[in-house]
C-alpha cells in the first residue's frame, strides 16, 4: 500500500514539474529579447520569480530543465534565446 501510495506521489512530482517548465516558457514567452535576440538575465529573474513565485534558484533549475529539453539556449553572463 504505502509503495502504491509512494510510486503515485512520484508520478504527480514529474507531471508537476513538467507543468513548472510549461509556465515558465509562457511566462518567458511574455518577455521582450533585446536588440540580439536574448533576455536579460536580471529581466527574467524580475518577471518570472515574481509571477510564479519561485526563488531564483528555482528559477535556474527551471532553465536547466527547460535547456535540456531543447526549448531555451543559455547563452552565459548575458541570457537566453527562446527556440
């Protein structure tokens, strides 16, 4: 029973976490890039911790997990380009 219970609580984390990098690409979406095609990133922390409250270091992990699902460029010390 508990493995059950355990097994259904890890699906609804992944599922949830795939939602997460699904706001956060809305929410990326809703930035203007600047003249090179990038978003900031000082503009990107502002907006999206502000609208999904997460920390900045929630934030990274959304961009890591998003990067690697192919959806974002991280182009380092600058920011990243939307795909």
């Amino acid at each position: 029973m508990k493995i059950k219970l355990l097994k259904k609580m890890e699906n609804e984390l992944v599922l949830n976490q795939e939602d997460n990098v699904h706001r956060f690409l809305i929410r990326v979406r809703e930035l203007k890039p600047n003249c090179r095609g990038l978003i900031t990133f000082p503009n990107l922390f502002r907006f999206v911790c502000g609208s999904l409250w997460v920390t900045k270091q929630g934030c990274w992990k959304l961009m890591f997990e998003a990067r690697d699902k192919g959806l974002i460029e991280i182009v380092p010390f600058h920011g990243i380009k939307v795909k």
